[in-house]
C-alpha cells in the first residue's frame, strides 16, 4: 500500500505550483469556516448577552467577509485539484499504455483485452475520484480537524478531553473494517472487468455467435456474471453504509454529551452562552472533519484497489531477456536454425519444435510445409523474437539472435500473420501502418502489385474506403492482400508470410507471389504454404513433421524422398482434379 501510495504521491508532485494554489485555497477555507466559531461567541456574548446592536452588526458583516474568503477558495480549491486529478490520471493512462506495449507477447496471452481496456477506463477512473478525495477532503478535514481541536481546547479543555476521547471510539472499527472492504473491491473490480471482456468478445465473435442461434445462452451467462456481481457490489456498499451510520451515532452522541455537560457548567456559572455555542460548532467541525476522514478511508480502498490493477499493467516486467552484448547491426541475412528446442511458455511440457536444424539461404525463396499443428508458424515467432527458445541457437548472418535486440530483428524481417490484424480505419492508414512517411506513389504501387486497385475500383472512395472494426467491410482474401502489401511497402529484408495467401484463388495466389518476389529482389521470402502449388517453384522448401524437419530440397526431389511431402502433394491433387 505504501508503495502505491508513492507513486501516486510522485504522479501528483509533478504539478507543484498548482499544488501551492490548492493549498492557499485550501487553508483559506480552512480558517474561515473555523473562524466562524469566533464570531459565533461574539455574536452572542457581546452582542445578545449585552443588547450591543452594532457589536450584531460588525459580526454579521464579518460572517458575509468569511462566506467571500469560503467561495473565493472553494472555487480556486475545486477547479485547480480537480485539474490536477485530471492530468494525474491522463499521464497514467498514457504511461500504462506506453509500457504495455513494451512487453513481450507471452503477456498478451495471458492478459484478455477486455481486461486490459477496463483497467484503462473504468478502474483508471475511479483513480480520478480518489485524487480529489484525497487533496479535496484529506488535507481539508486534517487542517480542520487539528484547527478545530485546538479552538475547542480554548473555549473548554474539559469538554474537549470528552470529544477527543470518541475520535479513536469512532476511527477504530473503521480501521479494522477497511481491509476487508478494500478485498472486497478488488473483487468486485475483477468482475467488472470479467464483464467487460464477456462483452469485448460477445460482440467480435457476434457473427458465429448468430449462426449457432447463442444469444440466449451468451446473454445468460452474462447474467450469472452479473448476479455474483450485484452480491458482492452489494455486501461492500453494506459495510460502507455501515461505517456511515456508525460514524454519525458517535458524533451525535458526542455532541449530546457535550450539551448536557455545558448546560450544568453555564447554570454553574463556570461557562458562558457564547463560549458553549462556540465550543459546540468546533465540536461539530471535529465530528464531521474525523467521521469524514473515516469515511475516505474506507472510500478510498475501492480506488486503492483499482490503483493497485493498473499498477500490474504499468510495472509489468519487459523485454524476454537481457541479452548481454548485442550486436550494433546485421551483417547479413542467412538464417540458421540449429538444434532448436522449444515448448510454448503456457505449455511447457509439450515440446512444440523437436531439436530443429535447418538453414535458409539469403535472397531466395523457401517454402515451408507441414501438417497442421507441426511447428510452421512457431518458427517464424521464435524468429521475430516473440518467445525465447529453450536450447540450441537460432541465427541470422551469422549472429546468435540471443546477442541481437528484438527492435533490430524486427526491423530487417516483416511478417504476414496467419490470420492478419486489420485495424478501423481506411484501406490506405492499413497498408501505410507499417510506413507512416509513405509516400502515395509508393502506396499505390504497391496497392497495385498486391492485387489491392483491383478490388478497389469499384469502391466509391478508393484506398481511402472505411472497412470498419477488424476490416469486418471486407473479404478474407482482400485482408490478406491488405496485409502483404503492409509487409512489402515495410522493405523487409526478410519476408514471412504465414499461409498469407490461403484465402486466395490459385490464379491471384501466383500472381501476388511473382510480383513480390519481383519487388524485392534478392530478399530472403519464407513462405508457409497452404497449397503445395503456391511454392513448387520455391528455391529450396522445407517439410516440418511434429516440430521436426522431415526433409528438404526442391519440389521434385521432395516429391521422391519425402514421404509426408509427396502425401501432401497427392492430397491437393486428389482435391484439385475432383
Ligand atoms: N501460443 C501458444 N501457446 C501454446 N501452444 C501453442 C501456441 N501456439 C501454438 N501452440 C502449439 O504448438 C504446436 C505448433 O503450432 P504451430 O502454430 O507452429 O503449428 P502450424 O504448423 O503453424 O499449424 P497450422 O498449419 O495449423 O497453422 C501446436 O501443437 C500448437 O497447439
Ligand atoms: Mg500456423
């Protein structure tokens, strides 16, 4: 706790100067709510007790002076924390999503989308809430409470020691109370956020949710969610109540107290009118200040607990591993697999490549193929560096990937996803995303060659068509030539395509393959391929079978020597001459 305290301490700190004005104002406020009490006494004794008319006047004029002084500050006070608190929760917001994005991918899978956008919405929100509580109320209510103890103290030490005595009666069951709700919240946060991510992906999967005719069972679920919910929000908001009431009764009963002991001492003579009068609004100030800080405590462990969630994400460890030198830049482009072994990090005890060896020639074309599930897509992970293998070593011209940063690697080699990401937005800001500074003639080159201008003709608006969340406005097949031409228009050194084509007519598929190869000239293109035809002509192909390299060569000798290869091959053609 006192850690996250710090850091949200340190968020606040960066605005000094407004910090200075919160707190003139807030003093301000402060010393004319308590002076108030002052006048009260006077009001009463000078005036009403000795029938002094001008002596009622001068202090209700200076009541009205102190209203000014309390709307003066209250204005500076509200505007200027609510300000800060705004800027706080903004730099953390952005500071979250900045370091999320440093993390590697192995985080992602475990982390659910609509976790992370309700940690960034609704949790960082209640943040806000609490910066405000905090140099609203925490730093008014402390000035307050120890300002009116020492004014109450003045008019009557006796009655004092009476109140002084209910504040820890009233403070310790709060004390003791609030970590149980503070676990209460983050419960309740985490469901929260478990209904948001049920509806992040209730509504990108809504299609086959439709055609499955689920609606009534998604939407039940979702009710179920909602009812653990609704009890565990409620039991929280009953202890807070709790506290509530609690606090009032004390104060109350204080107060009472306070009056009857009074009343003796002022018809004992030992206390004036004016004095008690005075004495019981400090009494007041004191109940409210202390049942106020109370109450903040227990309000205050809902944010905490929320604060504590978009920590987690903010100081989320990065980067796989440390490499200890890393070479400034890559000599060429040769890759080397030798000796790999790897297992995903969720799966450890199924190895997903077997000691793996291959080599891939510089500026040619490979082909990879393979049964589903033998270990083609995990190559081109583990050479983008989105996971660490366990043994053996993996190279590219010659330097161990360990020893060459991520960002480098990333940089040379440009991947074609199995199933591309495409973002909302136009047809152009999706290929322009791997090369923001692209030019229009480079674009539309490339639009061209990707087989893009052929289906954007006959939209009205050209590569600047709107394809909606994920690209739902477009085909399968025109995504994927949306997602190479990303990957070319990038210049890569080294392409992956991973079955980038699948969704393509054999025609297209050709055509698409020649004229990369014909763009790129004399950079290494590894292609996974879905259809043996796509890659007969490839310069070298390798056959993966159960994360191991069964074989490799050109389509002819394949076609002999490799059992899995030639049975692949017979498949498609059965397929293509039925
Ligand atoms: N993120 C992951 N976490 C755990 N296991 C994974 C992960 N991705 C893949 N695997 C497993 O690793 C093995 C190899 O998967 P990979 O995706 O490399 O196969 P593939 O050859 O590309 O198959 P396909 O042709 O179906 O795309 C499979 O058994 C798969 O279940
Ligand atoms: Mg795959």
């Amino acid at each position: 706790m006192s850690n996250i305290l710090k850091i949200i301490i340190g968020y606040v700190a960066q605005h000094k100067k407004l910090l200075a004005v919160v707190l003139v104002a807030l003093l301000s406020v402060a010393s004319a709510t308590l002076s108030v009490g002052y006048v009260f006494r006077k009001l009463i004794d000078n005036g009403l007790g000795q029938n002094h008319a001008a002596e009622i006047n001068n202090s209700i004029y200076l009541i009205i002076a102190l209203i000014a002084v309390f709307a003066f500050g209250s204005f500076f006070r509200s505007y200027f924390i609510n300000l800060i608190a705004l800027k706080v929760v903004s730099k953390l917001k952005a500071d979250t999503y900045r370091n999320l994005l440093k993390n590697d991918i192995v985080t992602f899978e475990d982390l659910k989308i609509g976790d992370i956008i309700s940690r960034l919405s609704t949790d960082i929100e209640t943040i806000n809430g609490m910066i405000i509580n905090f140099l609203s109320f925490f730093i008014r209510n402390g000035i307050m409470l120890i300002g009116a103890i020492s004014l109450m103290f003045i008019q009557s030490p006796k009655l004092s020691l009476m109140v002084i005595i209910g504040i820890p009666v009233l403070l310790f069951p709060l004390l003791r109370l609030s970590k149980h709700v503070r676990k209460l919240s983050k419960k309740v946060l985490e469901e929260q956020s478990a209904l948001a991510s049920n509806v992040e992906e209730t509504f990108a999967s809504v299609r086959t949710l439709y055609s499955y005719n689920q609606q009534e069972f998604t939407a039940n679920k979702f009710d179920n969610k909602i009812t653990s919910y609704i009890k565990h929000a409620s039991v929280r908001l009953r202890l807070r109540s709790m506290f509530f009431a609690l606090a009032i009764s004390v104060i109350a009963a204080a107060i009472t107290g306070v009056i009857w002991i009074g009343s003796l001492d002022i018809l004992s003579g030992s206390m004036s009118s004016g004095q008690m009068v005075s004495f019981i609004y400090y009494a007041i100030m004191v109940g409210v200040s202390a049942g106020g800080l109370a109450e903040l405590f227990s309000e205050i462990q809902g944010p905490f607990a929320a604060l504590e969630r978009v920590l987690d994400l903010k100081n989320l460890d990065h980067d796989i591993k440390p490499s200890k030198t890393l070479a400034p830049a890559l000599a060429s482009y040769n890759i080397i697999f030798d000796k790999v072994e790897f297992s995903y990090p969720s799966r450890p005890d199924i190895q997903a490549l077997k000691s793996i060896s291959l080599t891939i020639e510089q500026g040619k074309f490979t082909g990879i193929v393979g049964r589903s599930g033998s270990g083609k897509s995990t190559l081109m992970q583990l050479l983008l560096k989105f996971y660490n293998h366990q043994s053996g070593k993996i190279a590219i011209g010659g330097s161990d990937i360990e020893h060459v940063s991520s960002d480098l690697i990333r940089d040379k080699v440009a991947y074609v996803e199995q199933y591309p990401a495409i973002f909302s937005g136009t047809i152009r800001s999706n290929i322009a995303f791997s090369k923001p500074d692209a030019t229009e003639r480079e674009i539309e080159k490339i639009a061209e060659l990707c087989g893009i201008s052929e289906f954007v003709k006959d939209l009205e608006q050209g590569l600047d068509t709107e394809i909606g969340e994920r690209g739902v406005r477009i085909s399968g097949g025109q995504k994927q030539r949306i997602a190479i031409a990303r990957a070319v228009l990038y210049a890569p050194e080294i392409l992956l395509l991973d079955e980038a084509t699948s969704a393509l007519d054999n025609e297209s598929e050709k055509q698409i393959l020649q004229n990369i190869s014909q763009i790129m000239p004399g950079k290494t293109i590894i292609s996974i391929a879905h259809r043996i035809s796509s890659i007969e002509a490839a310069d070298n192909i390798l056959v993966i079978d159960q994360g191991e390299l069964e074989a490799s060569g050109k389509h002819s000798k394949l076609l002999t020597e490799s059992e899995t290869y030639s049975l692949l091959y017979r498949e498609q053609a059965d397929i293509g001459s039925k």
